[in-house]
C-alpha cells in the first residue's frame, strides 16, 4: 500500500466496527445505488469481476450471482474488519474472493478483468490518476468500468444534515482541501472524466442521478447512521465526541429527517455520480 493511503486505512480501521455491525441497514440504504452500478457494468456469465472497496461483501456476493456459471469476482478492500466480514458472510459460496489490497498499487498480475465496479469504493485515492492507470493495468482490453461516487453536499442530505448538526455541537475541524481524499473528492464529473482519460480510459461517459436512498428503521436509527458515516464522522473523531456529543447530534439529524419519513419507509434524496469506461486497447 502507498504510504500516503495509509491513514485512509487507518480511518476504515476505526470505523469498521460500526459498517459491519450496521451491514444490513447500510446495504439497504444502497440498494438503488448498486442496482445503477449493476446496469452500467452490464454484467453476464462467466466474466470476471474486480470490486473496489467491496467493504462487508454484499456487492461482491451479488455480482459473483449476477456473472454464474463459470464467473468470478474478487472483492478488494483495505480494512480487514470489514473483509473478515465479508468471508464470513460468504461462506461456502463459489465464484467469489476477497483480498486485502489498496488497488492504488496493488500488482494484479497480468489483465484479467472483464468489469471493474464500484459502489462508493473509489473516492479515497491519494494519486487518483496513478490509481485508474493502476486500474487499468488489471482490465482486459476493452473491459468496462462503472462506478458510483457522491455528487456534492449540497444536494446529498444524508451527509449535509448530519454535517451541520456535528459542527454545531462541537466546531469545524480544520478545512480540507476540496478535492481531498474523502466521500466528496469526485463530486465533480468533468475533473474525474479527466483523471479517467489521463489513465488511458476511453468511451468514458459520467452522469448525476437524482435518486432515493432507502435506510430501513425509524428516524433514530437511520439519524444513528447519517451521524457516524460521511463528512459527520470526521468532526466527531476530531473533537473526541462523548457518548452526550453523538445523542444529541442524532436527536437533531432525526428532526431534520423527518419530512423524508413516507408510510413505506424513509426516502431520503440524493444525487450520485455515475462513471462508465472502457479500458486501453494495448
């Protein structure tokens, strides 16, 4: 692994527990965005698949489903709670692995990709072009690429609720850079069009859909997880936040959420971000 990834491991480290204790909640507060990587990486029997940032390896069980018979998929991730997980939860299935690997670097061996998908996996890149050539490397020629990454926080409520009431309770950590490693670094299509085409990728189409996400729970609960995942987590951990901190930044984000309460469940809107690219003819 890079040494300049280093401390996105870390990061992951420390909130793995809480991804894989929430694995189910947060896979169904994924589903639409998932299916739209599904449909744009046009998957089919026997292709084999790399998954980036697979996490607790729903989306590598799912795909390994999508390409049998005679398919495979190798789910890819830097936190070893979360892959530990994502064995378990697999286990005794066929046509799918796990490894732990910052695909920034990692050496695939000769291309052997058909697709490469992603579902939020790709945004915590140090070298972001270094990574896609990386990528690249490991693709078929020809082979295809989708991914998923948050647009802006202004459209994402998810994350810009939870955000402000953090900031409100406890300060602003010290500012980023915009475009630093995070959920947010590829909110911006045409820079990651460009860091795409600097890799090699051609046919490289991106696309903000407006869409639902689907947390299942009551407003506390989903408040629980708005609060501990995205831009909210970083002022937390910065500040040290107590147990008082956490309730009272998930009482005010459960307020906020509450018009996206429906009778069939919270819907709570978002814009997501949509890559597909072919890989270099070599």
């Amino acid at each position: 692994m890079a040494e300049e990834n280093a401390d996105q491991k870390a990061f992951w480290e420390n909130w793995a527990d809480h991804w894989v204790n929430s694995q189910a909640d947060l896979d169904g507060l994924m589903a639409p965005v998932l299916d739209r990587v599904f449909s744009r990486a046009d998957l089919r029997p026997g292709q084999r698949v790399l998954d980036i940032g697979c996490g607790a390896g729903t989306s590598t069980q799912l795909a390994a489903e999508a390409v049998a018979p005679g398919g495979h998929v190798t789910g890819a991730d830097i936190s070893a709670p979360m892959l530990a997980q994502a064995r378990k939860s697999t286990a005794g299935l066929t046509g799918l692995a796990f490894i732990a690997a910052d695909v920034a670097d990692h050496d695939f061996g000769p291309p052997g990709f058909d697709r490469v998908i992603s579902r939020f996996g790709v945004m915590f890149f140090a070298d972001p072009q270094a990574a896609f050539c990386n990528i690249a490397r490991a693709m078929k020629p020809g082979a295809r690429l989708s991914m998923a990454c948050w647009s802006g926080l202004e459209r994402n409520p998810w994350f810009r609720v939870p955000m402000i009431a953090a900031k409100e309770r406890l300060g602003a950590p010290p500012p980023l850079h915009a475009d630093a490693p995070g959920p947010l670094a590829f909110r911006d299509i045409n820079r990651v069009t460009s860091i795409l085409h600097s890799a090699g990728f051609s046919d490289i189409e991106g696309q903000a859909d407006a869409l639902m996400l689907t947390p299942p729970g009551d407003l506390i609960h989903l408040a629980g997880h708005a609060a501990r995942i995205g831009p909210a987590s970083r002022t937390l951990e910065y500040f040290e936040a107590d147990q008082a901190d956490v309730n009272a930044i998930v009482q005010q984000v459960a307020g906020a959420f509450e018009e996206y309460m429906t009778p069939d469940g919270a819907r709570v809107p978002a814009e997501i971000n949509f890559f597909t690219a072919t890989a270099p003819q070599r």
